[in-house]
C-alpha cells in the first residue's frame, strides 16, 4: 500500500513555510507556540499546511485606506 500526500494533505515544517511565507522561521515558531496563527503539532514537531499558510496570508492583508484630501 503506497501512500501520496494530496495537496490538502501535504504539511510543511516551519523553514518551508517561511521560505513561501518570506518570513523568518523564528518569527512563524514564536507565534505558533503562542497559539496566535493556525499550526498543526504532530508530537513536537510543528507543521503548516497549506490552509494555515492562506489563512496567515489573509490575517495579514490590509485594506487600502483613503487618502484624506486636503
């Protein structure tokens, strides 16, 4: 029996993340261990799949706001 990890089965550890996050691998484990982004643990190893990478990428996103006119 082979298993393939399908796209929403595929983890990554936090360097890979950060590479296509580009972040600093530090910054990702601080705010996981922290519990204020969406991680999984599997024992003591931290991994991100690819939902919480979209969802950080979206927590992060900014609205454009109106330049005031003067």
């Amino acid at each position: 029996m082979s298993v393939e990890p399908t796209d929403t089965q595929l983890l990554y550890t936090a360097e890979q993340a950060a590479v296509l996050l580009q972040v600093n691998p530090s910054w990702l484990r601080k705010k996981a261990t922290a519990r204020t982004i969406p991680c999984t643990f599997i024992g003591k190893h931290l991994r991100f799949s690819p939902t919480d990478l979209k969802t950080i990428i979206a927590a992060g996103a900014q609205t454009p706001t109106e330049q005031q006119k003067h």
